[in-house]
C-alpha cells in the first residue's frame, strides 16, 4: 500500500464483513467506506478511518461503475444471499469502473470478489447442483480474461467454509440435540477419511490485513487460506474428546446423500451437502498463505472448546 491516503470500498456488513473490517481498519494511510443498503443499521461501526455509504447491489446495470472509480480497493463480503446473476453483475461494473479509472489517470482498481469459501475452479456447479458455484468459476474466468486490459487486479482468496458452520445444526454434521443425554451424533459426508477446510472469520480478517500490506505477492492470483483442513473421522475424535459425551458415527456416503436429495430434490442444503461430499473443498494446510506467513489460527479443538465451553487451563 502507497504512503498516500488508500480508499477502500468494503461491501457488506454481515459476519464476513464485520470481522475484515476489524482487521483492516486498523492499517495505515486508509480509509475504508463500508457499503450497505441501509446505513443507520451499522452506525456502531463508523470511527475516524470508516464512513458508511448506501449500495444497492440489485441496481440496474452499471449505475455503480462511477462509484466503484472513486476507490482504490473494493472488497466483496455480501454473501451468497444476493440474486442469481450478482456476483457476475459485480464484477463487470469492478471491470468498467477499472477502465473508467484508466481513462482519467487513475491507478489500477485491486477487486477481491466474493470468492471466501470453496475452490470453484474445482467444484463448478457441482454438476448442475449449484449453479451459484458455477458462477462463481464464470467470475474467476471473467477477471482472468479482462481484468488486465481493464486496469484492474484481482485476488481471490479461498477459505474453505466458516468454522462455525461445519457446528450449525442446520448443517448437521456435528448433531448435540442428544447432548442433554451424553450422545453426540458425528456425519461425514462421503467417508470418514473425507474432508472440509474451514477458517473462522476473525482469522480470515486477519491474513486479509497482512495481504493489503503486500506480506505476500497477491494480485492476480488465487490464495489458499486454512484454519484447518480436517477429515470427518478427525472431526469425531475432537467432539469426543472434548465434549464428554458418547460420540454416535453416522456415515452419509455419496449414495445416501443423493437418495436424500432425490427425495427432496428443491432442498438446498441437501444439494451442498452432495457437493461438499465431492473434490475443491479440502486443500492441505501447508500449501495456504497463512502457513507461509506463520499466522497462528483458531483450530478445530479449540473452537469446538470454546462452543462446548470447555477452555484448556491456560485460557
């Protein structure tokens, strides 16, 4: 980052958003601008080094391209809530807004799109499942083809899912509604040696900062972050032993999986669950930028400590 003042554009306020603001608010000659639709909800978040703004991200087509141009940084946590078609939208306006810099002598636009989760290049739509997943492979293409020749870089960064998910009942891999009883139930999906890679967002707030600084070359390229890549059959040792209870093993092979979904072809998480039973969701810590940098992260065991409310004695 350059000596004078960086002018960062952060979309969303949600969990994601919430804890990159945390980290980078605190960096130096910057000033974020958190976009939201409706500002008065966030006003806790507002300091010296952050306003607040109105975006509407459903607005027609390039209605945002001229306030993209006034940042230097456009950071995208808005989350898989948005319509079919946004993160596409998104990106061509980062595109035209780069150009529309060039044309005025502005420097390059650096864009990190909402890619925080899997490796799309990988998972595509989960063949046919996840058609959000596939355009998301469709905006990694895009940026790869017209980034450069629209004065714009990119970085990509993959996260694997937020630990607190792979906890979420919804989810139902780790099952405590017989924790009352002394009985946990533990899922894998696919097999037990299968796995998931998950960060807690703190800690993915945390490499962002140290990827603004420039700690690591970053621009144009897909980085690989991990709190930890964990199997399933790893997964139940930890709930076993730290919450005190009978671990119950229930295996979901791919099979079971797709009779599940076949009977209820329009559930959502059925379908993720399928394709987070398939390759691009796991990645081995030691090929990821915080291993590089020597990050600590918030691991498995000690997160699920912390959510059974068992702290080791240090703590």
């Amino acid at each position: 980052m350059s000596s004078r003042l960086t002018q960062i554009l952060l979309l969303g306020a949600g969990e994601l958003g919430t804890a990159l603001h945390a980290s980078i608010s605190s960096l130096p000659n910057t000033h974020i601008t958190i976009g939201v639709r409706d500002p008065s909800k966030y006003t806790h978040l507002q300091q010296a080094t952050t306003s607040l703004t109105t975006f509407d991200l459903t607005s027609p087509s390039h209605t945002l391209t001229h306030q993209f141009a006034s940042y230097d940084i456009i950071v995208s946590a808005t989350g898989f809530t948005s319509a079919p078609g946004s993160v596409t939208k998104l990106a061509t306006e980062v595109l035209a807004a780069g150009k529309l810099r060039a044309q005025r002598g502005d420097p390059e636009l650096w864009f990190f799109p909402w890619q925080w989760g899997v490796d799309y290049d990988v998972t595509g739509d989960g063949a046919g499942l996840m058609p959000l997943f596939g355009e998301q492979q469709g905006v990694r293409t895009l940026l790869r083809t017209e980034a450069e020749q629209n004065n714009v870089v990119w970085t990509i960064v993959s996260t694997g899912v937020f630990m607190s998910f792979l906890f979420e009942p919804f989810w139902g891999i780790v099952d405590r509604s017989g924790e009352e009883n002394g009985v946990v139930t533990v899922r894998c999906l696919r097999d037990w040696n299968h796995g998931v890679t998950v960060t807690d967002v703190q800690d993915i707030g945390r490499v962002l900062a140290r990827v603004l600084v420039g700690d690591i070359e970053a621009k144009n390229r897909v980085l690989y972050v991990a709190g930890e890549s964990v199997q399933y059959g790893q997964l139940a040792d930890v709930v076993e032993e730290v919450s005190g209870c009978k671990v119950v093993r229930e295996p979901w092979s791919v099979g079971h999986l797709r009779e599940e979904l076949r009977s209820d072809p329009d559930d959502g998480i059925k379908k993720y669950r399928l394709v987070f039973a398939g390759d691009g969701v796991y990645w081995d810590k030691e090929t990821t930028v915080n291993h590089q940098l020597g990050m600590p992260m918030m691991g498995v065991e000690k997160y699920a400590r912390k959510l059974f409310g068992i702290h080791p004695a240090s703590e």
